[in-house]
C-alpha cells in the first residue's frame, strides 16, 4: 500500500456517486427523525442519553470546540473516567485505557466499525483529526456481548461528518508546529456528502525537566509528519440510505523512546492506514430496519532504530495488517413493549511481519441479539437483555477459540424521566493477540483468551429548574488468565495466562447550561482501584498492587461560553492523581498528581458570504512539568493560533 495512490480513491464516494441523489426520495421516519440526544453504543438500539442503562458520555461539536485539541486522544483527555495514555508531545502515541484496565481493553470503532486489529488489538486515537469528525461516544463497562473480544474496558464510537460548505484553515505554533486543513460539505434533502483533506508537522524540540532533578534537556528525533485525506456520503431514499465513507492518513515521526539515560534514541515510525465501509439501510416493514455494513482496513506500519541491533543487523521491523469485515443487522422497533436488534458478523484478519512467524489469518464468525423489554412495573422498568457468540479459527496453526458472552441490565426512572437507576452484569473475553500467540522469539499457540465478569450501578439525573444534570456509577471488573509476559528462555520474554487483576471505582459528572445557554460546563470525577490479585511467584512484591501509570484519583473541568455570536472563551483543567512507574508500587516510583490548564479563544469575524474565525489555544497554561508514562516528558506551557474561513450556510457555491 502507498499513499499517494490510494489518495485518488478516497474522493469517489463523495464525487462519482454524487449524480445518482438526483431521483433520490426523502428517508422514511424510522431512518431518521430522533428529536432528543440519542445513542447507540451501548445497546446498538437507540436509546436516549437520560435512559442509557449504561455509563456513556457524548462529545458533540459544541463541546469539542472548547478544548484545545486536534485528535480524538486530545478531548479523550476530558473525560476523567479514560485515562488517555500519552508518550509525548503531538504525534506521539495516544491510546485509551478505561477505568484502569489497559488500553487492549478498550474497542474502537470508527462509524461503528471496530478497527483494532488482531496483531496487539491496540487503537492509536492520535491519527483520528477531528477535522473529519462531528461526534465521540464512549459506552463504559464491558460490551462483549455486542461488540465481541477486547470490550471489556469500554467502546469508543467515533462518527464522521457534519461541518461547512466549505473551509480552509491555517495554523502555526510553538515547536515548529503548523496544519493546514480543507473541509467541504454539500447536503440536500436526498443526499449529503463531504471531504476533508489535512496536513499537519511539528519539530517537538521542546525543553523539558528531568524527573527528581533540577536539570533540564531538549527533546530531540521527536518530529512528526501527517496527512490524511477522508470522505463520506449518504443517499436518502424513501424507504432506504445507502453510505460510504474512506479514509487514508500517513505519518512519519521520530521515536525518541524514554528518557533514562542522555543517549537519543534515532528510531523512526512510518504508518500507513486506509479505511473504507459502506452501509444500507432499509426499511422493511412499518418497523423492521435491515443494515449491512461491510468495511476494509488496511495498516503499515515500518520501525527502524540503527542503535539496536538484532543477529548484528540494525533493527527494522515491517508490520503488515488487512481486515475485512462483515455485519448484518435486523431492527425490530414496533414502539411497543419489546425491540430487538440481531446480527451475524463474519471477518478475516492477517498479518505479514517480521516478527511474526507464519503469516497468521484469522476468520472469525458472530452472532448476536439484544432486546429492551419494557413492563407495566413501578418506574416502567426496562429490561435489555444481550448475548453473543464468537468462534475464531487461525491459519495456519489451526487454533480454535470460542466465547459466550452473556449480558443484562435493567433501568427504571421516577418524576417524569427526571430521575433514572441503572444496574448492569455482564461477561466479556479477549482473544489473544497474533503478537501473544505468533512472535517468533516466545509466542505460544497454548494461550487462552482473558476472561472478565464485570458489575455497575449507577443513576441519570435531570435538575431540570436549574438546567444542571448529574450522573454517578460504581463498577468492579475481574480479569482473570490475563496474559503477561515474563521471562523465557535466554534473553528471549514469552506471554502467559497469569495473572488477575480486579477493577473497582466509582465515577460521578455533573453538567449544565445557564444564561439563556450562553454558559455550558461540565465537572467530573473518579476513584479507580485497579490492582493485580493474585501472586505469580511465591514472595511476589506486585500482588495487591496498583497498576503501572493508573492514577487512583482523577478529575477534571470545563466551560465555554459564546458572548455576542463572535467571541467564544473555553477553559479546560485536568487533574491527574498520583500513580506508579513500577508494579511494585515502590514509594521512590511515585509520581506526582498535576493539574492542567488548557484555555482557548476564538473570535469571528462575518466578512461578505463568509466566516473569518481566528483561533488560540493555549496548552498547559500554567507551564506545568508532567508525564502522563514514566520517563516521557511532556512538552510544557504553548501555543497555537489558526485562522479559518468558512463559507457561511447556505450560501451557494
């Protein structure tokens, strides 16, 4: 795969099936016509936010426009219940790990499409631009039953779309940092379609303060290089829609690794990654919706580092990654006492590595069904009910997995849905990974997919005088035959079914809106215990410990105003708790909590048929020094700036 060629591909969607909306009719009403904030995630049946039976959170493109962020890992940060693992400054890996319990616990869909991949079932959120996205939900808990291996910690649907006619946007910052961004946007009754295009490099030669001295050093060889081009369109017909989305991104970066000694690590990253799904939805009956969604990933990744050497030869490794998939859905929603939703999923995932043995392929089948049963019970108790069943099969070892992954919950509300409970039980499973089974130094075929059973309660309050709302839920997660590796033979690190660990916490957000809805803020805290149970050797120190870099205490605060239509403030403050750098919890590894300020303003300007938005933000405005991982500094108090024009609604190109 080469980027520049698969660059003429992305557009077709938008541009060659443009013509046929023409004839299009308007979508039937059970496509489309949902009046109240509604989400999907954690039922796959639509659901509104006060009556989710589950801890979700939504950031919409209000509440994304008051953060200073560029990726999906930037406002992940927000929410104190995901706890985004950062290496660095931006382009620097960012992964997701929900209530403490990794981020290979958390599945990350992309329009609904899951896009970990089978080789270390890992999602890195910065190469997501928010210029191609218009929303973010984050379904908490484990959803296996829906979403199969690796839900265990949380799901993260990111969805694509929305924005202006048209827009061209600027940017410059500190370290070197520059983006340039195009968005366009074209929509009627009958169609809608839109293409993004985004580039964006930084130097990231920062200065930093060494950890438990007073000592600075420049950051070095942690440049960043990326682009990526996106498009998606939808056609509306009276009883169906018909969608398809693309997506390429390419980045270079340096890997300048952990800073534990003066040395400068001269390794170098190259991705690559093309995404392509299309959907249709039909209506089949009064109440009867069919979807099929089939989708294609493909992943590069190339890692060079001439310091390390391996057999004498300097290290370069190539990872190879295609999935495609499969899903089909029948929705049955008579607005009566019972809907449903079922489907069957097939797909087929390998890998070409260097350090996997064997070029392993992996077709996995699914089916699963889910139901929300209303009774006449005080407080119209609902429940949802949810299964699954996974068969995975490898090539060439031949290794076969099979799960049964059972869920239910139940929701009731009092005064008018102004108040809502919750409770939740539920069983997950993750399948090893290729790396796990494949590696040529010490994988083992023996390996047997981690188990989880996990339990939540929580409540949805609505203070409707006050235009406040409140949530809360406690939750425990117990994983067991968690695989991690350990010492082989020779030199060589090999993974086993060893360990258990047990997450338990509590999360509570509370958010409103005031002054004719000029004011909105959001204030969110959580407590997560997650530590290992058991012991792997006799006189094992780490038992009973927390996790590595999982803090025990987070929070978190944000508010925007808009004043006048052209003037926009947002302030956001994170607070990280301490936590440790080793599983032993040893006091000298203890690193220190911070508390972050993020602000932004922007103002527009209305100049003819068009906007003229010019825009600051400003990171860490305190110049406080952190790490989010042990040894990998982050870059301490800058700033962007970036001017953007749009053309205005409306307005005809």
């Amino acid at each position: 795969m080469r980027f520049r060629s698969l660059l003429l591909l992305v557009p077709i969607p938008f541009w060659g099936i443009r013509l046929a909306a023409q004839n299009a009719e308007p979508a039937d009403s059970l496509l489309y016509g949902f009046g109240r904030e509604i989400v999907v995630t954690a039922t796959r049946l639509p659901i509104p936010a006060a009556r989710n039976p589950a801890a979700t959170e939504t950031f919409d493109a209000d509440r994304i426009e008051g953060f200073a962020a560029r990726s999906v890992g930037d406002i992940l940060r927000a929410s104190t219940a995901v706890h985004v693992l950062e290496y660095g400054a931006p382009g620097a890996l960012q992964l997701a790990s929900s209530r403490g319990l990794g981020a290979e616990y958390t599945v990350v869909c992309f329009d609904g499409v899951p896009i970990n991949d089978a080789q270390n079932g890992l999602v890195d959120l910065s190469h997501f631009s928010l210029s191609s996205i218009r929303r973010v939900e984050i379904a908490r808990g484990t959803f296996a039953s829906l979403y199969g291996s690796d839900a265990i910690g949380s799901v993260i649907d990111i969805k694509s779309g929305g924005g202006p006619p048209l827009a061209i946007r600027l940017g410059i910052g500190s370290f070197g940092w520059n983006a340039y961004d195009l968005e366009t946007h074209h929509e009627t009754e009958m169609f809608r379609g839109r293409f993004t295009a985004t580039q964006e490099r930084a130097r990231n030669d920062y200065v930093f303060h060494l950890p438990n001295s007073g000592r600075t050093q420049r950051r070095t060889n942690a440049d960043m290089f990326r682009r990526g081009v996106a498009a998606n369109t939808e056609f509306r017909f009276r009883r169906s829609v018909l969608s398809f989305f693309g997506r390429l991104h390419e980045s270079t970066l340096g890997v300048p690794g952990a800073v534990t000694n003066p040395g400068v690590t001269p390794a170098r990253q190259h991705d690559e990654s093309f995404l392509f799904s299309a959907q249709y939805r039909r209506v089949l009956g009064a109440y009867t919706l069919l979807s099929i969604q089939p989708s294609l990933s493909l992943q590069r990744e190339t890692y060079d580092d001439p310091s390390l050497l391996r057999d004498g030869i300097p290290l370069s490794a190539d990872h190879e990654n295609v999935s495609l998939r499969s899903l089909a859905t029948i929705l049955v929603d008579p607005v009566s006492f019972v809907r449903t939703i079922a489907g069957f999923e097939i797909g087929c995932a390998a890998l070409r590595s260097t350090d996997v043995a064997g070029n392993p392929e992996r077709i996995s089948t699914a089916f699963f069904a889910a139901a929300e049963v209303t009774t006449r019970l005080p407080g119209n108790i609902r429940f949802f009910p949810s299964a699954r069943f996974d068969r995975l099969v490898d090539r060439p070892s031949r290794k076969t997995m099979t799960e049964l992954s059972p869920s239910l919950a139940a929701e009731a509300h009092v005064a008018d849905e102004a108040l809502s409970f919750y409770i939740r039980v539920g069983r997950g499973f993750r399948a090893p990974t290729f790396n796990h089974l494949y590696w040529r130094q010490g994988g083992s075929t023996a390996l047997r997919p981690e188990q989880a059973v996990s339990f939540e309660t929580g409540f949805h309050a609505a203070l409707r005088g006050i235009g406040t709302t409140l949530g809360m839920t406690a939750y425990r997660h117990d994983v067991t035959d968690k695989i991690v590796w350990v010492p082989g033979k020779g030199m060589f690190w090999e993974p086993r079914n060893i360990r258990a660990v047990r997450s338990i916490g509590v999360e509570a957000r509370a958010s409103g809106s005031h002054v004719a809805g000029i004011l909105h803020w959001t204030v969110q805290a959580a407590w997560t215990s997650a530590r290992k149970m058991n012991a792997s050797f006799e006189g094992d120190a780490t038992q009973g410990k927390q996790l590595v870099s999982i803090p025990m205490h987070s929070g978190g605060v944000e508010t925007h105003a808009r004043l006048m239509d052209c003037l926009f403030l947002g302030i956001t403050g994170r607070y990280i708790g301490a936590r440790f750098a080793e599983e032993t919890n040893d006091p000298a590894s203890r690193m220190d909590p911070v508390f972050l300020v993020d602000a932004v303003v922007s103002v527009l300007q209305p100049f003819h048929q068009l906007d003229l938005t010019l825009r600051l933000e400003m990171l860490d405005v305190f110049d406080t020094p952190y790490e989010v991982i042990p040894f990998y500094p982050m870059p301490q108090r800058s700033f962007r700036l970036s001017l953007t024009t749009a053309l205005r609604e409306g307005t005809s190109r």
